[in-house]
C-alpha cells in the first residue's frame, strides 16, 4: 500500500478554485475581483492568469469541485494550454453539490448539496471526463454527520473501488460539527482499510475548534488540507466592517511590525500548525495569489501568536457570520 509520504509532496500553499470559476461566491469582494466582468471567456482568461500567478510562485496543488461552476474546465484548458505534464502537479476535486446559479450572481439558489450515490457515480464522471489522468484526489464536498454519507454504505463503498481504481479519496468538513466528522472518517473503513486519504477544513485565526480533531487525522496518516484559512475574506484588508473593527485593529499592528500585509500573516499562523499538510490559498486576482504566497515569509513572534489567539470567535458565532455572508 502506498504510504502517505508518497503522495500529495507538495508545496504547502496550494490554490482553491471556488471564487474563480463562477461568477458569484461569498469571498468579501468577490465582485471587484472579477471586474464585475461574467462572460465565459473572459473569465476563463481571468482564471488562466491567477493560475499563471500561482504557478510562478510554486504552487502544485489545485483544487476544485463540480459546484464551482465552470472552474474545473477553466483549470483543464490551462493545464493543457501551458503543456503542464500530470505528473508535475496534483489535481483535487470533489462532489456531492450541484451548480444551480446558471451563471448568475444573483440566482436564488447556487448550488444544490445531494450526497447520494447516484449524485457520486454522476459526478466522478463529469470530473473525469473534464480532468482525465490528472485528477488525483477525489473528495466529498462538505460532509457532514447530518447527511449521513459517512454511513452511506453504497457511498462507501463506491469510494473504495474508485480508490482501488486509483483515486485517492478525501472529504471535506464544513459547520459546527467538524470535528465529530474528522474523527468519524478517520475510522472509516472499505475492506478493512483506512478510506480516507486526506481531510480538508475550515482553521484560521478566528475558528479553531476543529484543531484537535486534525492533530489526530495527521497523526493517523491523513493528508489534512486547510481551507479558508482567511475566512472568506474577512482577514484581509478588505474587511471594513464596523463590527469588526477592533480584531481589524490588531491585525493591522501586528501586520505593520511584521512588514506583511494581513492576509499573509493570517496564512503564516496557518502555516505554523504543523499538522497542515496544505493551506488553500483562496485568490480571486493575481496581486491576492502573491499578497498570499507572501505568508512563506513571515516570522512570527511569540507576542504575534499570542494577540492573534485572542481573535479567536466562538464556533457558533462564526459560523452565524459566514452563513451571513453575501454572494456578490
């Protein structure tokens, strides 16, 4: 069996692709980073030069979903158009929600989640046929104990042959109740075999609830992927909200000692955890992918790691703001 120090040996600052390929997210600015510019092509080319960007500051892994509207074909077309070799780069994609947005901003509904067997075998198709022999990493999207996929026989199941086939397989965790799902796919099993490859979650400076539950799928061989290590924008210097103000305040004092913007600070704390295989870097425009890759260079300090930990929010109430938050 391969081992997990074989795979997923990348850099650690990898790409999501859910701001870049659909017109409408929840990313504070999401708009203004698209130049409120919706056509195909022009945001496929968008797409192509963030991707560039992140390419040319050492990037290798990518990772998209079937829900993000078009970002999947977006990431095909570039890798075919620079000639890019699967072997130089790991591909991670997931299913489980549909696009419904009909590439509109303002749909009611954006995406619709199913996490059905049929809703599986569905998608893994489409993403094949889209990605071919680079997809590598095939995840559910936003499993939760609610849906109770993890106890989806037929699910489980179906992932085990895909991996036999020779997909790795993760899942991704979302909401309150993360770290009950992390140790709950830690256990799981096809054959008397560890399922999961890899888990992707939500830690950053304001929501850190789900650290021990990630500590404990490192330590059992999971590959653990950080995503939306800057809250949906809300660490970055976009954040103006009144509310806010004050966390916004150390941020700034902390990022001005350190000659750093405050989205590479906030990534360098994720950084710092030395149980994250991988931290998502969520760019909407080229400056963000540098601003972000800017995170390798930050030292901390001790007196930074405390004042940071202070932001910290209660699950509940972070949760509350992100459901909150405005597609735009």
């Amino acid at each position: 069996m391969t081992t997990v120090s074989d795979w997923l040996t990348v850099p650690r600052i990898g790409l999501g692709l859910a701001a870049l390929g659909r017109p409408g997210y929840i990313t504070v600015g999401h708009a203004d980073d698209l130049g409120r510019h919706y056509d195909v092509m022009a945001m496929e080319a968008h797409a192509h030069a963030v991707l560039d960007a992140a390419w040319e500051g050492g990037v290798r892994y990518f990772d998209a979903a079937r829900s993000y509207g078009r970002a999947e074909k977006f990431l095909a077309s570039w890798l075919a158009s620079r000639g890019i070799a699967p072997r130089d780069v790991t591909i991670g994609s997931k299913w489980g929600y549909a696009y419904t947005a009909g590439w509109r901003v303002d749909a009611e509904k954006h995406e619709i989640k199913e996490h059905s067997v049929a809703r599986l075998e569905q998608q893994v198709a489409e993403s094949r046929a889209i990605l071919g022999a680079r997809l590598g990493l095939y995840q559910i999207h936003s499993a939760t104990l609610a849906t109770g996929v993890l106890e989806d026989r037929q699910v489980i199941e179906r992932l085990g042959e895909l991996k036999r086939e020779g997909l790795r397989i993760g899942l991704t965790v979302t909401g309150l109740d993360q770290a009950d799902t992390v140790r709950h796919a830690i256990e799981a099993a096809v054959d008397h075999a560890r399922l999961f490859d890899s888990v992707q979650a939500t830690w950053n400076v304001l929501e850190r609830s789900v650290e021990k539950a990630l500590v404990e799928a490192h330590r059992a061989g999971l590959r653990v992927i950080v995503k939306e290590g800057l809250a949906n924008g809300r660490l970055t210097e976009r954040n103006r909200v009144r509310s806010f103000a004050g966390k916004r305040a150390v941020l700034d004092r902390i990022a001005k000692r350190l000659g750093a913007t405050i989205d590479a600070v906030a990534l360098a704390v994720v950084l710092a955890q030395p149980w994250a295989d991988v931290v998502l870097s969520g760019a909407g425009t080229t400056e963000q992918v540098r601003s972000n890759l800017g995170a390798h260079s930050v030292r901390l300090e001790d007196v930074a790691i405390e004042e940071l930990a202070a932001l910290v929010e209660p699950p509940a109430t972070y949760w509350k703001t992100r459901a909150a938050m405005p597609w735009n």
